[in-house]
C-alpha cells in the first residue's frame, strides 16, 4: 500500500479526501435552498399564505393598471378638447 498505510488506513484516508468536500457542497446546496427568496426547479417556492397575498397584489395592480388607461384616455380627451379651443380662439 502507498506511504506505508494498510488497506484500512488508504480507505479511511480515500473516505477523508473525497467525503470531506462531498459534505461541504451538499451543505451549501442545502444552506442555498432553505435562503428566502430561493428558486426551486420550478420556480420561486412560496407558501400558501403568500400565494393568497401575490393574488390580492396581483388582482390591486390588475385594478390600478384599469385605472391607469381610463385615466389617459381622460387625459388624451383633456387635450383634444384643448387643441380645439385653441384652434377655435
């Protein structure tokens, strides 16, 4: 056996090299998932009360952005109302 080890001692030796960084990558794939904000394969993972919470926020800006486009057409009527009183003047 190499170095003067047995065959225990060159496994125990093998087991040490290779086990060692095995376990610090699957640690930090683990530390890695369980951050908040990660993204498993199918996309971000959230809980049921955040999906309640995203489809309230969702169905707000769904509202705000009907809002929005009544609000320029209001605008966009505003100004053709004010280029024909100019025009008339």
């Amino acid at each position: 056996m190499p170095f003067g080890l047995g065959a225990f001692e060159t496994l125990l030796v093998l087991a040490i090299v290779v086990g060692i960084p095995i376990a610090l990558v699957v640690l930090l794939v683990r530390a890695m998932a369980r951050r908040p904000g990660a993204d498993g394969p199918t996309g971000p993972q959230v809980g049921r009360h955040q999906t309640a919470e995203l489809d309230s926020t969702r169905h707000r800006l769904e509202e705000l952005e009907a809002k929005l486009a009544c609000t320029e057409e209001k605008v966009a009527f505003t100004e053709s109302l004010l280029d024909d009183r100019r025009k008339g003047s």
